[in-house]
C-alpha cells in the first residue's frame, strides 16, 4: 500500500523521522509525507527492515526512504553499492512511496552510471537525490545531470549548512530548474524560518525534521561512562503542527 500526499494550503511539508513512532508523530501533526531514517544525530542512515514494514503498516501519507548504508562521505565501495541496491528492491516490495538517494565520485561529480542503476532498480517509485546535492562541485551541471538521469526531486540546502543560509542558491537553483524537478529546501528549517524561505525561494514543498532532544527518564546504572549518550531525537508531533499553522497562514497571507 503505497501513501498519498495532502497540501497544506499552497505547501507540502517532509518531515524527516528516524522510527516509526518519530513518524506516527509526523503524521498526527500534520505533515505531507515522510522521510524514514535513523541516526539522525550522524545525519541519516538507512533504517532496518522491521522500521520500514511497520512505518508502512501505520501510515498513510506518503513514505521515503533514505538509502545511505553509513554516514560520512558518498563515495561507495562496490559491497556499499550492492547494499544500497538490495534496501532499494526491499523499499520497493514492502510498498513504499520512494526513496532517497545520492552517489558522488572522488571529485564530487554525479557518479551518473551509478545513479542510473539504483534508478532503474526503484521505479515505479519516485526517486529523491538528497544533500549529496550540497557538496557537489558545480551545482548547475549537476542539477542538470539529475534532471537528466529522471529524479522526480532534489532535497538541499543550497550548498550551505542550513536552508535559510542557501537560500539565494535555492532560489537560483528553483528559477533554472523552471519545474523540470522538484526543488526542496531542507536543513534547520523549523517553524521561526520556514515562511521566509518559501517566500524567498519560491519553493512549494519543503523539509524538517521538527525534532525535539528529550533527555532519558531513566536511572543512569554506571555514571562513570560518560560516552553512553542517553539523549533520545525525536519528531515532535508539536512541532509538526506548529510548522502546518505557518504554511496555512503563509497561504492565507
């Protein structure tokens, strides 16, 4: 069973999660569709097989799942790659919406023929190139590059750390893809920012993790290992809701 999307207003809004109760949350709070994680705190990784059968069997709206079997750079061995492909086949038999993807080669160029491989392996779902975006040397040949290769959608910062930050490139990238492929800003955008990003970019779907840090309610057993950090991310139903109250009024404005 695949998701489906609903506009808030003139918007849609990703929240990224990393576990099915992070994104239950996610979609009480109102959010268009998901991206399915886990590690948030080392950027994403691929999420395990059991995350994604029971985010499928409790959501509605639309699921995608990052592909990234570690964190770190996106230079992959030929054993990575095999990974990546085989939780591409998996996202597709256990009904997911899409998923998010991005190969770089040494010199921080597309690494096309793999791209068109992990491509063609997830079809019919939609495809996502994610911040891999972010530190490609010439982001206009890459844009193109993607466009051509038939992803439906790029997620990124506009090669800075956060959106707002980016948010002249985003612009720049938004005009020169002329709605040839989605182009969604995503990185710190929370509900203080989201409206003068899409104001400023022109962007009509946009990404947030609406994350909270809660500390652990437990006992701490051995308080002289320090390195064992108790802190638990996760999506905050709140959050979500506060983000989808400033696209209804950016609508309404």
């Amino acid at each position: 069973m695949m998701g489906t999307e609903h506009k808030i207003g003139n918007f849609l809004l990703e929240v990224c999660s990393s576990s099915p109760t992070s994104a239950l949350a996610a979609q009480r709070g109102g959010a268009s569709r998901i991206e399915l994680c886990q590690s948030l705190e080392s950027g994403g990784i691929t999420p395990s097989y059991a995350q994604i059968k029971l985010a499928r069997r409790h959501l509605s709206i639309g699921i995608f799942v990052l592909i990234r079997p570690r964190s770190g750079n996106f230079v992959y061995s030929e054993l990575e790659f095999e990974e990546m492909l085989q939780d591409v086949e998996f996202c597709k038999t256990a009904g997911c919406d899409g998923v998010v993807i991005g190969v770089l080669d040494a010199d921080g160029q597309v690494d096309i023929p793999r791209m068109a491989q992990l491509i063609a392996a997830a079809k019919p779902m939609q495809v996502v190139f994610h911040r891999a975006f972010d530190v490609c040397a010439d982001p206009k040949k890459a844009l193109e590059e993607i466009i051509e290769l038939g992803c439906d959608r790029i997620l990124t910062s506009g090669q800075q750390e956060t959106a707002l930050a980016g948010k002249e490139m985003l612009r720049e990238l938004i005009e020169h893809a002329a709605g040839r492929i989605e182009i969604m800003p995503g990185a710190g955008v929370d509900e203080n920012n989201i409206a003068e990003i899409l104001r400023h970019t022109n962007a009509y779907s946009i990404h947030s993790s609406a994350k909270v840090v809660k500390r652990s309610s437990v006992r701490k057993l051995n308080p002289a290992i320090k390195s064992m950090n108790e802190d638990m991310i996760y999506t905050s139903q709140e959050r979500t809701q506060a983000l989808v109250q400033q696209l209804e009024a950016l609508t309404n404005a």
